[in-house]
C-alpha cells in the first residue's frame, strides 16, 4: 500500500507574527523582507523534509481574485477578496484530505487548530515548526561541513562523458 504524502499548510502572516526575527522585520515597516525570509526558510525545511508546503496569505480586504504562484518548490497563494487566510486553510483541508493526504497545519490561532483538527489535518503550532525547521538547518549544515572535511565534492568532471570532457576543454582554451 503506498504511503500517503505529507502536505503542510502555513498560515503566512501568522507564523510571521509568531517568529521573533520575521516579528521584527515586520515591526520595522518591511513586510515584504518577512514574507520573502519565511518563504526562504520554508523552500529548505521543504527540500529537506519533502513535504509539499502551502504558504497561505491573507489578502481578504484587497480587491481581486487573489493569486497563487510557485516560489522555489512551495506553492504560495494570496487569499481572494473576502476570503481569509483560515477559511482558505479549511477549504484546502477538506479539499486535500479527501484526495487521502497527511494534512498538516502551521498555526498558533487556537481556533484555526480546532478547526482544522475537524477536518483530519494535524496542527502545528508557530513554535514548533520555528524548532523544526531550526533543526533542518541545523542538520543542513552539519551535512555540508561533514562533506567539505571529507573532501567530498560534487563536480562535473566526475559524471561527464571523456568525449564531453574534451570538448568543453577545447571550447575554455578558445580552440576549435
């Protein structure tokens, strides 16, 4: 039997209130640099864990249909008008759960993890996604220095076909 796979939903703007550095940041008037580092942060914790990570934002006082974008291999979405960022969360719950997926929700809005724990989702709160991603950095780094000690590298010379080899030679010498 296959595996279900695991989806974690991020109330953006929550976790960005709940995370002192990206509180900071938006303390300071630079909303955008908060979004864009939570962003940053989640596209490694997605790379590491290989979960599928919806970042959902509350758009629902501006006007328009909202938008969804890929940025890195996580799937951001901008609510649409009047909709807010927990009903978005509940609807993708439902909507995903059916399709027989590990929902998991990134939330420290108490009722938005009710909520979603009634629609089979698992929660998540603000403080323990800040640990877990902590963590992936943290085993991210461990990884790499341990292949930079043992002259581990990853170089094209080592995949590419002698014949390649030669030619991407002769093309750095300038030759014909």
């Amino acid at each position: 039997m296959k595996r279900r796979a695991d989806i974690l939903l991020v109330d953006g703007y929550n976790i960005i209130g709940a995370w002192p550095e990206l509180n900071q940041l938006k303390e300071h008037h630079q909303l955008e640099d908060a979004r864009d580092r939570l962003l940053d942060m989640l596209a490694d914790y997605q790379g590491y864990t290989g979960m599928e990570v919806y970042v959902i934002f509350d758009a629902h006082q501006v006007p328009g249909r909202g938008a969804t974008y890929k940025q890195h291999k996580l799937t951001v979405m901008f609510t649409k008008e009047k909709e807010t960022a927990d009903e978005c969360i509940e609807r993708l719950c439902h909507e995903l759960y059916s399709r027989r997926y590990n929902i998991y929700v990134a939330t420290s809005d108490l009722v938005e993890q009710h909520v979603a724990f009634g629609q089979g989702a698992l929660r998540l709160s603000a403080r323990e996604l800040l640990n877990e991603v902590g963590h992936c950095r943290a085993m991210i780094r461990k990884k790499v220095k341990e292949d930079i000690h043992s002259n581990k590298r990853n170089t094209v010379d080592e995949i590419i076909h002698v014949d390649v080899w030669s030619k991407l030679e002769q093309m750095r010498r300038g030759e014909k």
